[in-house]
C-alpha cells in the first residue's frame, strides 16, 4: 500500500468508533438523545473529511520521478 494513503484511511478506521457509540446511544438510550446525535454526526464528518482527503491525495499529480 501506498505511504500516502495511511492516515486517510486510518482517520476513516477509526472515525466508526463514534459513529457505532452514537447509534448505540440513540438506539439503547444511554444518552440524552442530542448526545447520541452529536456522537454519530461528528463521526460522519470524520468520515466525509477522510474521505475527501483519500481523493485529493490519489488524484494529486505526481512528480515524474516519483514512483
């Protein structure tokens, strides 16, 4: 795997935490609701921003004498 694409995809990986703890809160009803809400939407967030990263970095130009 290309170097480049380690820490989009590692901020991706990671960024399910809060999302599975905000639908289990919504769900189990741990957490006043906007809580839950909170933790599944900055989630998402983290996952849209790593996304977007992960294509910025694959459709980046490269240098020619880069591999």
């Amino acid at each position: 795997m290309n170097p480049q694409y380690r820490k989009p995809l590692i901020l991706f990986v990671a960024s399910f935490i809060p999302v599975v703890a905000g639908m289990a809160c919504k769900v189990m009803h741990w957490l006043p609701v906007s809580a839950g809400g909170t933790l599944f939407g900055a989630g998402m967030l983290v996952q849209l921003f790593s996304i977007l990263w992960l294509i910025a970095v694959i459709l980046k130009p490269r240098k020619k004498n880069q591999v």
